[in-house]
C-alpha cells in the first residue's frame, strides 16, 4: 500500500483534522512515511488565517512539485484544510500538478479519494462542497502515532463559527458553527481513556459557542436536562467543594460535565473560548469541577474599546477583566494566555497602549501575538488606514518584550514551588528527559524515563527558562 506524509500548517484543530485524516488512511491500509521524499502520498493541511501561512503552504507545494518533476513522477499531491476552501479549483489552476484538494467538510472523504486518484479512476479531485454531519466526522485517532498522543488527546466538538470578526476569514473557511451532540463526543472520549488517555481537550473555534443552535432532545444524556431535579450522579470527588448552580447550565458545561464523568480519565481541558460567551456557569465550572485543569486560553485581541467594536468582538474591556478576576476568584493561580492582534486597520498609539496596559494588568502567562494581515473578503481588509509593516513590527516587538518580561517574573516566582504534573512523554528539546504539564498549562521538564510517561507526579520547581520549567520529582522523596 502507499505511504502518506501531511505536513500541518496552523492551529489546534488543523493539527486534529490531519490526525484523524492519518488515522483513516492507516486503516485504509496506507502507512504513514516520515518525510515528503520518501512518500507516494504528500498532503499539505492549509491555514488561512495570515497571509503568511498561505504563502508557506503555496511555495512548499510549488517545491516539492519542482523536485518530485525529476526524481518522483508518480507523487501524489494534495491540499487539505482552509485553504482549499477557500481557493478550491484556483489551486489547481494555479499549480497544475496539484491531484487533489478537499476542502473543511471533506477531510474524511480524503481517502476515498486518493484510492481513486491513484487507482487511476479519476485523475484530479476538488471538493469543497458542504456536507451536512461533516462536523462529527473527525474522531479517529492516531494514539500510538506519538508518545504525546496517547496521554493527552485532542476532540473536535464542533466546526464553523458565527462571529464574523471583521479582521477573520474563518467563518468563510470554517463554515456555520455546527456541533456535535453530548452521547457521540462522551462516547469518542470514553474509547480513547479506555486506550490509556489521562487528559482530553476539547476543541472548536469558539467551545462556548458549542450547541447553542442546537436544541435537540438527543442533546441530553440520560434525559437529563440542566435544570432538572435529580441531576445525574457527580463524579467520585464530583463536587464536594461547591454546589451545582441553580441557573441553566449552558451546554458547553453540561458537555464538560458528561466527559467529567468518565472513570479514568484525569483532565479535561478545552480550546478556544470566546469571553463573550464566558458565562459563570463556565467560571463555576472551575471550582466544581476537579478534573477541570485552571488553564484558560481566551483571545482577547485587543485592549481598546474602540478596536474591539470595530473588530466585531461582542465584548468590552472592561467584561474580558471581569471574566479574568472571577476566575483568578474561583481559581488562584489559574493559567491565563490570550491571542492579540497588533496593527488592526486605524489602530492609534493611544489603542495600542490600551493593549499594553491591559497585558499589564492581566499578566498573561503566554500571550500569542499576531501582526494583523490583511484577509481576502473580511471588511477589515477594506477599511482605511492600514498601516506599514514597520508599524505593526515596532508594536509587535513591543508587547513581545512586555508579555515575556510579565511571563518570565512570574515563571521565577515558581521555582521552589510543587506542581502537579502529567507526564506526556520525552521532552522535545532534549529527548533524554521527559516532559510534564501543569493543571495550568505550564511545560516542566525533568530527568525521568518512560515509566512516567502517562503518570500523575508531583514535581518540585528548581529552575526557570523561557516558557519552561524544571522541575526535580526526586527532592520530594
Ligand atoms: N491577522 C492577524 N491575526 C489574525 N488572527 C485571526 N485573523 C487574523 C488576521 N487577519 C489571529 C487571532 C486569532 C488567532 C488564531 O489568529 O488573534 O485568535
């Protein structure tokens, strides 16, 4: 059977599709090559949220090509993912040599696919048609593929998105947010901790958007609805610290609170919420929930008022701080990173100085910083004052230096503490030691060997690096 390599450009969920497209090609009988040069099957799985990711994607696929003329005839190429969508046929037309590209509702159509094309039934394939359930067709996974893997696992809950930021091009790419019901995930859980999974994140473009359109009865489990008496049975060790709400549970949490409830399993963990949806029942959540890990990844964008309307986000400055003091309320020491975008269209030095003092007050432990790229048929690309690189390089610099030097004081408030930590597998800087995650997120890396791997530990923190730490499991003895 041919080999198949897919290379992954972007986000959580990209990196989650791709694995489950493997998953289905290995069952399928495909195996999977670790290289480009040494595969029969080349997949590049595309993002489109910058300009640059969409340029990485193109030249690699405009090089491999060029190589594969002389020394591979017969390779097989194909686009996955958001770019296909949202180019389709373009990219075919652009690079001819391209056999296939499957578009966001597609991914598991690929190898149906691919045996046509190399069966030779069909010599070129573009698809980026919708299909209604596609958002539950991610669920194969790969858990042997990686040591990682088989601790931690990734689960789609659900794909498009509503928002229509106006800087975004996911809704284009993604589609309409669509979600998958409470028995189909629990059950895709349920099979990978019964293969040794400790810790599942539950992934979407916006969780807590998750089932919101969808009001089905077949929603419920058990027919248990959130605001019924008698709600379903707590886990062991459930909620002693704090009683169930009493408001509806949104059925993000009720989700949380199905998957909590599986033997086995240790931690869930979810990404990305959007702070207009952080309800309290979410804040909540955190204290009543123990497997719930208190780490938190909520885009923020930006700091001014001004460019947050503009930007379409649906909340202010002041409701993102809310939310962050509630849950340094419920959780002391709660892991906080955020998304921000630097250079939106007419972003003044007073807005950027709003983000900057937001970052202050906030004091992320990671903070992902984009430069904003214009994207083709979202209104920010058309709006005025876009501003020069070399703005948008200044301030990125800027909040780089601010967020590490907040980053790295309170990484060294750590050293001498103890954590708790999962232990995922070999670290992948030095592959003699292993590597650790704690409840908030945070990588520690200590000398251990496989035996760990999969292990709740304690550690104690003796070092700090730059997003890392170092911890010692022996000093505890
Ligand atoms: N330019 C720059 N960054 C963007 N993001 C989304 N769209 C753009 C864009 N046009 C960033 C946001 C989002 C993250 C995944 O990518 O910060 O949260």
């Amino acid at each position: 059977m041919p080999s198949v390599f897919i290379k992954t450009y972007g986000c959580q969920m990209n990196e989650r599709d791709s694995e489950a497209v493997a998953a289905q090609l290995v069952a399928k009988g495909y195996s999977l090559a670790k290289s480009e040069a040494v595969a029969d099957v080349v997949l590049l799985n595309t993002c489109s949220v910058r300009d640059m990711a969409e340029r990485k994607a193109l030249n690699k696929m405009a090089n491999m090509i060029g190589i594969a003329k002389k020394e591979r005839p017969n390779q097989v190429f194909g686009f996955m993912g958001c770019m296909a969508q949202s180019r389709g046929q373009e990219l075919v037309d652009k690079l001819p040599d391209v056999d296939l590209v499957v578009g966001t509702q597609k991914f598991h159509r690929t190898a149906d696919y691919l045996d046509e094309i190399l069966a030779g039934r069909r010599e070129k394939i573009v698809d980026t048609a919708a299909e209604e359930k596609s958002e539950a067709a991610i669920r194969e996974h790969l858990l042997n593929g990686s040591a990682q893997k088989s601790v931690s696992a990734f689960v789609s809950i659900m794909q498009g998105c509503n928002q229509y930021c106006t800087f975004c091009i996911v809704p284009y790419t993604r589609g309409e947010e669509r979600s998958r019901t409470i028995p189909d995930i629990v059950a895709e859980c349920r099979d990978l901790v019964s293969r040794g999974v400790k810790e599942i994140t539950l992934l979407g473009q916006i969780v807590t958007s998750y089932g919101k359109k969808e009001k089905r009865e077949e929603w419920r489990i058990n027919g248990a609805s959130a605001s019924a008496p008698g709600a379903p049975k707590r886990s062991e060790g459930g909620s002693t610290l704090d009683p169930r709400p009493s408001t509806p549970l949104s059925p993000f949490v009720q989700l949380i609170e199905a998957v909590h409830e599986i033997d086995g399993l240790d931690r869930i963990r979810f990404t990305s919420p959007h702070p207009k949806g952080y309800g309290d029942d979410l804040v909540e959540a955190y204290a009543r929930l123990p497997k719930l890990c208190e780490s938190a990844h909520i885009p923020v964008q930006s700091g001014s008022d001004r460019l947050l309307k503009i930007m379409h986000r649906g909340y202010t400055r002041e409701r993102f701080l809310g939310i962050i003091e509630k849950l340094r309320r419920a959780k002391p020491g709660i892991g906080i990173s955020t998304d921000i975008i630097v250079g939106f269209p007419g972003e003044t030095e007073e807005d950027f100085e709003q983000t900057l003092s937001l970052a202050r007050e906030v004091e992320f432990d990671q903070a992902y910083i984009f430069k904003y790229s214009p994207r083709r048929d979202t209104p920010a690309a058309d709006m005025p004052d876009q501003l020069s690189t070399p703005v948008k390089e200044e301030r990125n610099e800027r909040l780089l230096r601010l967020v590490n030097e907040i980053a790295a004081r309170n990484y060294e408030k750590l050293v001498g503490t103890q954590v708790q930590i999962l232990v995922e597998g070999p670290s992948k800087k030095n592959p003699a030691r292993m590597m650790g995650r704690t409840r908030c997120n945070k990588i520690v890396v200590f000398d251990g060997s496989d035996r760990h791997r999969g292990q709740i530990m304690d550690v104690k923190i003796t070092r700090a690096g730059s997003f890392t730490l170092y911890g010692d499991p022996a000093i505890l003895e």
